[in-house]
C-alpha cells in the first residue's frame, strides 16, 4: 500500500515525459521496420534473384519483424507509463482534498490514512454533541484519504505488472506474439515473467503434498492462499533449501536435530517448517477446541510437550494448519490486521506496538524498525513471484504447454527457456529458432550464456 507521504511525493509529469520519451522510440522502430520491409526487402527482390536473394529478403524481413516487435514493446511502455500518470494525478488530488479537510478540522493523518484529533478537544470533552461531530470529521478525512491510497495502490500494483511483462518482451521478436503477451494475464506473459528469474528469492522448496495442506488448510480458515505460501517462504529452515521437497540425508538430519532439541524441549523454540512456539500451539488449541485431534482421536491439547513437539515436527501438513489457524485467530482482532501483510507482520510478533504501527502505517515499511521492517520487505520481495507461480499453477496444462512452446520458438536452437515458478514443478525447453552464429552447441538443459559473453574456445592447441 503507497503511504500519504509517497503519494504526495509522487511525480506523475516524470512518468508522461518516460512516455513522450518511449513513443518516440517506438516510431523510430516502426521507421525502421517499414523501410527494412518494404523498402529494402522489395529492393532486393527486384535485383537480386535466386536462393541467396530469397536469404537476403528473408533476413531483412526478420529485421522488420524485431523492429515491429520492439515497437509494440515500447508503445505498451507507454501507455503503461501514461495510466499510471493519470491514476496517480486522480489520487493526489483526491489526497490533497482530503489532507485540507483534515488540516481545517484539526485532525492529523497518519502515512496509512487513518485520521485523528491533532490535540485534545477544543469543546467540553464530555458533550455527546461535540464528539459526533469530531467523530463524522475523523471518518470523512479517512475515508477519502484511504480512499485515494487505494487507488494509487491498485495503479502501482497495475504498473507493476505490466512493466514486468513488457521486460520479458525483450524475449519476443515475433510482433504476432509481442501482442498476446501484452495481456499481463496471458499464459504467455506468465510464462515470461516466470523465466526472468527470481532476482535471488529462495524457492518455496516443499513437497507436493505441503501444497496440497495449503490449500486445504485455507479453504479450512478462508487465510489466502498467498498468506500461507508466504509464511510457508519466511518461514523455511535451513534444510529445506540445501535439498528438494524435505528429502534426502541433509533434511532427515535436519528434521532429526528438530526432533532431538523438541526432545530436551526448550520453551522458546520454534518447531516445524513454519517455526511454531509451544505456547503458540496451545494458543491455538484453546482457541479452537475440539479441530486437532489425533488419529485415535485424542486431543493434541492433551499431549505433553515432548510428544506434541515430535508430532509437530514429523508432520509439515499439520504445521502449515496450525499457522492458517494461527492467522485466522490473528484476524480476529480488527486493530492493524486488515490486510495480508499486516498479518505477515503478526505472525512474526503479535504486540500492542506492531498493532498499533499497522494502524499507523498500513501496508508501508518505511516507518518501521528491526524486524518488522525486515519483514515487511521481505512480503514486498516474494509477494510477486508467488502471484506470478500462482497464476501459473491455475492454467490448465495445455496453456502452460503452449506458452513454453511459443517461449521455445523465441529462443536460438541449443538454449535452455527456464520456466521457474517460486512454487511447485520447474519447467521449459529447448529453444526451436536459429542459432546464434559463433556459439558452440549447449547440452540438453544448459542455460544460455549472458548477452555479450563470448563464445567459449574450442578445446586443444
């Protein structure tokens, strides 16, 4: 969520000049396109008969294709430069209005929108009167100050996403394709996005059947799925990052050394891939009575420390449940839970301070310290590619299929197309279009090199 202070700071002419800026790019792209087309491509067919004048317009016409394709890219900048100029504008104004209300009733606003009475009452503070009237006040300034954050919120997040589809276009030198990736929710544009890279975010490195328990477990709470999986990510403990899907040596020692430190049990550890403190489960027992049971149908309330850890440690699906209810127990507290971040934030420290900071501050990391500031970042990281592995996992498999074909058909022969959700299965493929002259054959499955890198020398003398 975009603070008072960031959308009072923002400078919408600077995105309209970017997008004076990239149109003028795109008319020298189509500039180009058209005389590689049809100036030089109609020339040479003129003069230049046979195969080596049929390469020749061929080539040309691929020319035009890139130039075409660069266009569409630049065009779609743009435009995405200028509604988010034009959202932003509506905002500042609606947040201005709203801040001059403010400052005329003697309220004050804090970064998250939520307003208040600067100082103590001017009035007797006990005429009901007087305090319906600073109430009214109170809820006006913040419903069009929350308002405006709002919207300026949804045309970042919108931005955001486009321009990250419009990065992946670098990829794309067909414009029939460069145009069905424009739509964001597209397979294609997923598909693109997916295989740009994680910019170092970890995978949320769990088996199928943990995936399964969040999907289970918020249906069971109605907590979002994309709240569980980022949990899920925070939370990871070591071993789950040094191997795949919690097997292997390394995770059974890892799982076992959980297990041996539950045993000497210590109050303040935390058990499971998503780190529950004991007190913490027997919160959430008391809380829901009668929803954990064992499967002799004994209450996991009724069990001693030691057998509680060791079935907690044992049992990632029945870890993943206990945070959904955990969250959904946070919920119930309306004070600075109102969105998917705030409770991000709790999990990590339910306090009257980050309570009150999350009604201060809303969604905004700025203004916090340690690690709530921390944190927060850390949803700001992973939140995107979880939304992005999310969209992907809802295409049926033929739309997934298709757009790695078409990402294959982009790609020169001998190069890897990496498909790599945050979550669930890697995919991708062998690029299907030329090879790029000087470059050696890769292995089935090897990554191309970085633009610029050059060809590896043969081997001997």
């Amino acid at each position: 969520m975009i603070s008072v202070k960031e959308l009072d700071a923002a400078r919408p002419q600077q995105w309209r000049d970017a997008a004076d800026d990239a149109l003028g790019a795109a008319k020298q792209c189509a500039t180009i396109a058209d005389y590689a087309r049809d100036e030089m491509a109609s020339t040479l067919k003129a003069h230049w008969a046979g195969d080596a004048g049929r390469a020749a317009r061929a080539k040309f016409v691929k020319h035009a294709d890139d130039y075409e394709a660069a266009e569409i890219a630049l065009k779609a900048m743009a435009k995405a430069y200028d509604d988010l100029a034009a959202d932003i504008t509506d905002a500042q104004r609606d947040l201005r209005s709203g801040l001059d209300y403010a400052t005329r009733h003697g309220l004050k606003v804090y970064p998250s929108g939520r307003a208040e009475l600067a100082g103590p009452m001017a009035s007797a503070p006990g005429e009901d009167a007087y305090e319906a009237e600073a109430d009214r006040h109170i809820l006006h300034a913040t419903q069009v100050v929350s308002a405006a954050l709002e919207k300026a919120s949804r045309a970042d997040t919108e931005a955001a996403a486009r321009l990250r589809t419009i990065e992946g276009l670098i990829a794309i030198k067909d414009p029939e394709l460069a145009r069905q990736a424009l739509d964001p929710n597209s397979p294609l544009a997923i598909a693109l996005r997916l295989s740009g890279g994680r910019d170092g975010v970890h995978p949320i490195n769990v088996p199928q059947s943990v995936l399964d328990a969040v999907d289970r477990a918020s249906r069971e709470t109605g907590v979002s799925r994309k709240l569980l999986l980022a949990t899920l990510w925070q939370e990871q403990q070591w071993y789950q990052n040094r191997e795949p899907g919690l097997r292997g040596p390394l995770s059974e020692v890892g799982r076992f050394g959980e297990w041996l430190a539950a045993q000497t049990f210590m109050p303040s550890k935390s058990m499971g891939i998503t780190h529950v403190k004991m007190a913490t489960a027997r919160k959430v027992f008391e809380n829901n009575p009668g929803v954990f049971t064992m499967a002799d149908g004994r209450p996991m309330s009724t069990l001693d420390d030691r057998e509680l850890a060791a079935v907690i440690e044992h049992n990632p699906e029945l870890s993943v449940r206990l945070s959904a209810h955990l969250l959904a127990d946070l919920r119930k507290d309306p004070e600075g839970s109102d969105t998917d971040k705030q409770l991000f934030v709790l999990y990590a420290a339910d306090t009257g301070q980050v309570r009150g900071d999350n009604e201060r501050y809303g969604d905004e990391s700025e203004y916090r310290e340690n690690i709530i500031h921390t944190r927060g970042e850390s949803w700001d990281k992973v939140e995107p590619h979880i939304d992005d592995a999310m969209a992907w996992q809802s295409l049926t498999d033929k739309q997934r299929a298709d757009a790695i074909s078409k990402l294959e058909s982009q790609a020169p022969a001998g190069h890897y197309v990496p498909v790599d959700p945050i979550y669930g299965d890697r995919s991708g493929g062998e690029g299907t279009g030329a090879p790029e002259p000087d470059t050696p054959p890769r292995k089935p499955g090897e990554p191309s090199p970085e633009p610029g890198t050059p060809p590896t020398p043969p081997e001997g003398n």
